[in-house]
C-alpha cells in the first residue's frame, strides 16, 4: 500500500492534489468540532463575530474525545464521529470557513459533497472506534476552545503526527467513494 | 444481601472490562473477517480496528471514545437498591476509567459530566428466585444506536416481512454504525418490549443460534444475506458487513407483529458478572455460564 503524508495546514491546490482512494497520514495542527461547535460557528459568523481560531486552511476533525487533565491534557481516546450528523451545517462553514480537511466517519451528503467541490476541500475517513490509534497519533493539546460545551463538544487544537491509515473518501472534484458503495448497496439488496 | 459497595464495585470492573477490552467471540469474528478479505481498503480497515483493539487491551483505556450509555440487565432477588448501587459504579467508572461524559438534558442538552441523569443509566430489573445476581452491562455508542428502528407490521407480512425490514434498516444506516456490525433483531411482545429484546438479543454470544428452529434459520439467512450487500468494513466496500444477527420474541398481540433493530458496532462490548451471597464475583465478558 503506498501511503502518502500529508500536512496541515494546507492550501487549495495541496487539497485538490488528493484523489478518492488515496490513503494518507497526517502530520500538523487540526481542531475537533462536532454539532455544538458547528452551531457556535455559524452563529458566531451569522451575527458578525470573530472567531477565536483559525479554520481557513485547516484540518477539522469530527471527533469528541475523551481528554484526561494531569497538570496538563492528555488526550486518551479519540475515534471519529458520525459525520453525517453535520450534514446540516457542513455546507455553510465549508462555504465560509473554507478548511481544506474534513476528518471523519462514514462520509457525509451529497450537499457537503458539492460545498467541498467549489471550495477545494477533502474529506477523509479514519476508521471508525479506533480511538487508541488515533489518540496514539495526537500526542499535543495546543489548546481548548468552549470547554463550557462539554468534553465531547468543545473544540480541541490538537497536533497531529502520521495520523492514520486516513482514506481519501469524498474528494474536492466531486468523487465519494461511500457513495460509490451505498449505490451498489442498494442495487444488490433490491434483489435479496 | 448484597453489600452495596460489592455491587458498586463490581459495576466498575464491568464497566473496566467492557469498555478496555473486546469480548473474545467479538475478537474472533474480526479476525475472521480479516482472514476472508481480500481488497486492500477493507483489510486496511480491519487491521486498524484490530491493532487499536490489542492497544486499548495492553494500556487498559476505552477502545473507542464513544464509551455509550451503560446499559444494565440485572437478573435475581433485586429491588431499587440495587439500582442506586450501580449509578454510584457508573458515578465512579466515569472518573476512573474514564469514560467520556455522554449523558445530557435532551432538552437543554446540559452535560452534568457523572453519566448520571434522570432515568439514567437505564437499569432493566428481572426478578427470579435464584440464589446469586446476574448483572451484564451493555455499553452502546450512539453511532449504532441513532440507527435503531421499530416497525408494526401487518401479521399477514409474516417473517418475509421480518427479514426484508431487517435487511432496509442495516441499508439504511450504512456505514455510519461502524460495520462491521451486530443486528440484534426482537420480534413480537409490545413495540417497547421489541425494541427491549433487540438490545438483549445483543448480549448474546455470536456464533449462538436460537433455540426456535425457525429463528435459528432467520439467524443465518440474514447474516449471509447482509454479507451479501457489499457494504464492508466502515462502509467503505467488502465482504463483511456484519458479524452477526442475533433475533429473540415474546409472544404478541393477535393483530399485531411488532419488529425492532437494534444495531451494534464492531465495537461489540459486553461483560457479565454472577454475584454470589458469599461475596465472590465471577466475571465473564462470554456470558453468565
């Protein structure tokens, strides 16, 4: 398997260099963001407000990990999220924030699909429950932003080292692997 | 009879046990599943879910961050003190372990950071005459569980209809329960108690068959029909979709077929403890037997 590395954070033709089927490992800076994070973003930008990071360029991470204090944060689990429940929200912070990295689960809407195309934004999977691997590969807080959302929704600066195996699964010209597979899914269960 | 501390601490050590490492049936089912795969993308999924596995193992911390609701199913001579024990367990595994702080107001959505919460964790009291106490905790992520899926059919779909709603809930959700994935099916009782008896029909061992000849067949038929979709590991295309499908009943009312689902992740994590009146625990994350 030819693994190639990647770093974040990174610009718009870095992000479009990345084809569906790739697999890649990630080294550099991302920040976690779940529903509760998707929501204070886009109020934030709604009502005019800054932010009080920077998500242009950036990896986000669908992940609410289980973080230990011990003078300083450790994080100790941190698989992905399901993806999918952003869907909602993902369109409208791609289209303002413009990461070029979304890091998830089981891949998102056709919509998100469409804001990551005009963007130039990727989105990889990392599987699923594999928290202990993951949180292997995060050995740094940088930061935490809205502790007052709770540990699973408050938004992590973490640093990334070899993060992965990530799979190229929704690429910025349009490809989605999970679509590909949900489209013969569903083909062969007609016939069962 | 039982000292509260004694259940208490046997709550954590479940908790402990079911959360740091995966049940050996579960184990063995992935590792199976590795062996039939072919394609690189699934192996590449599978190894990395078995090598963070041996690693939550070694280093004794949750397998995934996900650490769900603690589900129990307590069975003996039991009342409400049995219940205030296991939320102290539950109070402390969270700070201990740690597990991640996933109960919250479903309205508010305020996280009070203990697992605790009204209703909260859910306890399921069986009372039998018999001399030790059966307590199993049933860990669940919200993954599957967002997945989980309740039908009143007509009687006259009969078990065809069974199957093909079994079969349109594991197409629906995808690849976002982390598949590979149990199904845990119950069919008949009252629709809350077909939604009950999916999720203790997780709590089997895989690889069992129902003792009703005509389950039993529904068991196999789904799984190799469900393997059959191509869905695969994490979705993302193989040859193993699930590990296994699980179905339990209750008898029901003449005009009704209630039918529920209740998926799992690969991240099947069950553990079991037979507490006996002279103090001793045996723990098993295979069954109480």
């Amino acid at each position: 398997m030819n693994i190639r590395k990647i770093k974040s954070p990174l610009d718009e033709s870095e992000a479009r260099s990345l084809r569906a089927g790739d697999i890649v490992t990630l080294s550099g800076e991302l920040l976690t963001a779940r529903d509760e994070a998707h929501l204070r973003v886009l109020e934030l930008l709604r009502a005019g407000h800054e932010l009080p990071f920077q998500l242009e360029g950036a990896a986000v991470y669908h992940c609410g990990p289980i973080m230990r204090h011990d003078g300083m944060w450790k994080v100790v689990a941190a698989g992905p999220t399901t993806s999918a429940r952003l869907d909602r929200l993902a369109p409208e912070l791609i289209r303002r924030c413009r990461p070029r990295l979304l890091i998830g689960k089981g891949g998102m809407s056709s919509e998100t699909l469409e804001a990551m195309k005009e963007v130039g934004c990727a989105y990889l999977a990392f599987p699923g429950g594999a928290a202990v691997l993951a949180a292997e590969a995060l050995p740094e807080v940088l930061n935490v932003h809205w502790e007052d959302l709770g540990m699973p929704e408050a938004v992590w600066h973490l640093r990334a080292e070899n993060f992965g195996p990530l799979v190229v699964a929704m690429d910025s010209h349009g490809r989605s692997l999970f679509k590909e597979v949900e489209d013969t899914v569903k083909k062969r269960s007609v016939l069962l | 009879m039982y000292s509260s501390s004694l259940i208490e601490e046997t709550v954590v050590r479940l908790l402990k046990e079911a959360e740091c490492s995966l049940p050996p049936d579960v184990h063995a089912a992935l590792r199976q599943a590795l062996e039939a795969e072919t394609e690189e993308m699934p192996r590449s999924q599978l190894m990395a879910i078995l090598s963070n596995v041996d690693k939550a193992d070694e280093r004794s911390v949750p397998m995934c961050q996900d650490t769900g609701l603690p589900i129990f199913f307590v069975r003996g001579r039991c009342d409400h003190r049995v219940i205030e024990s296991i939320r102290k367990g539950v109070a402390r595994a969270t700070k201990e372990i740690p597990l991640r702080p996933n109960t919250v107001d479903p309205v508010s959505r305020t996280n009070f950071g203990s697992n605790l919460g009204e209703g909260m964790p859910p306890v399921h009291l069986e009372p039998a005459d018999q001399d030790h106490l059966d307590i199993a905790v049933l860990p669940k992520g919200a993954g599957s569980e967002n997945w989980s899926a309740l039908r009143m059919l007509n009687p006259s779909e009969g078990m065809e209809g069974v199957r093909r709603f079994v079969i349109d809930c594991v197409v629906r959700a995808g690849s976002r329960p982390c598949p590979p994935i149990v199904v845990g099916v119950g069919i008949g009782g009252t629709a809350d108690m077909a939604c009950s008896l999916a999720k203790k029909a997780l709590l089997r061992k895989l690889g069992s068959r129902s003792d009703d000849a005509t389950l039993a067949d529904l068991e196999s038929k789904l799984h190799v029909q469900i393997n059959s979709l191509g869905l695969g590991p994490m979705g993302l295309g193989g040859s193993t979709t699930c590990l296994g499908v699980l179905v339990e009943k209750a008898h029901c009312h003449t005009a009704s077929l209630p039918v529920a689902v209740s998926l799992n992740c690969w991240a099947a994590r069950k553990a079991f403890a037979r507490v006996y009146p002279d103090g001793r625990v045996k723990f098993s994350q295979e069954g109480f037997d």
